[in-house]
C-alpha cells in the first residue's frame, strides 16, 4: 500500500518536473531527409522554422494569441493557456501586491503595469525582438536571445 502510493507520487513528481521545461531555442539543421519534417523553436517563441526544399530554414508566425510548444502533449502552435511557460503567469494585482513592479502577460512580448492615476492594469508591449522577464535577478524587457521563462 505505501509502495504504491510512494511509486504514484514519484510519477507525479516526473510529470511536473517534465512539463515545465525552460523555452528553449534550437538552430535549425535543414540537411538530412528527417531533419525537414522538424519544426524548430524560433528564439521569439511566438514562431518556429520549418525546412524548405532547398534547404533555407523559414520562420514561420503561429496565429496571434499562440506560441510554438513542443513537450508531450502538443507539437506546434498552441493557445498561450497550454504553455508550461506559462504556469505562474497571473493576472496582475493593482490594489495590492503589483502596484508598483511590472508583471509579465500571457504573450511573453508583453507586460501589465498598473498605469497613473487609478491603478488601472494596462497591457504594454516590449520594444521588437524583445521579451519580458521577471525572475529573482532580471526585471524588464530583453532580446529574444537572452529570454527566458
Ligand atoms: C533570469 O532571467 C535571465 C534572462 O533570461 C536569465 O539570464 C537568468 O538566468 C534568470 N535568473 C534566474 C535566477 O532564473
């Protein structure tokens, strides 16, 4: 009984851990036969690149309101509320705790401040090429290549 229950918890525990992966970037390879059905994670990870016949990669867009994901359950464009990124994302709090510090949005482009003169939450978007981070160390908008979640 306390085995199962420990082997039961252990495969949660993989699950999460598994699920919540760091975005990651790949530089695509278009050389190989299988290397052209591999969409690719674009370092803005509202895209992907996908191999041409002439071996050129292709950033493609996903729709507005999507990111690129690749874990177990979907491979392509989803909805940002299917995102592991996207797990500790929460609206932000303007009557208390976020008054005055910024908070990443759904759309990794984008942050919500509480805007003068009434608190009011206002979603802004960062400079081109740049995503919001917020973690321990970093607070603000950085290019792509550097992003995180
Ligand atoms: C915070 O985010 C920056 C930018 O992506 C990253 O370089 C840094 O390692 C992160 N820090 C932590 C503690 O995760």
């Amino acid at each position: 009984m306390a085995g199962s229950k420990g082997l039961l918890a252990f495969a949660f525990t993989l699950l999460l851990s598994n699920g919540i992966k760091a975005y990651k970037f790949e530089e695509p390879k278009c050389e190989t036969a299988e290397e052209h059905y591999i969409m690719y994670p674009a370092s803005d990870p509202r895209s992907f690149y996908v191999c041409l016949p002439d071996g050129n990669p292709r950033l493609v867009e996903c729709d507005a309101g999507h990111v690129f994901v690749n874990d177990e359950q979907v491979y392509g464009c989803a909805p940002f509320s299917l995102w592991p990124c996207n797990k500790n994302v929460v609206p932000i709090d303007c009557s208390g705790a976020d008054r005055d510090t910024l908070v990443r949005a759904q759309d990794p482009h984008n942050y919500w401040i509480c805007a003068a003169p009434n608190g009011t939450p206002t979603e802004l978007p960062c400079p081109d090429g740049k995503g919001f981070v917020k973690n321990s160390t970093h607070m603000g908008c950085i290019s792509w290549d550097g992003w995180s979640c």
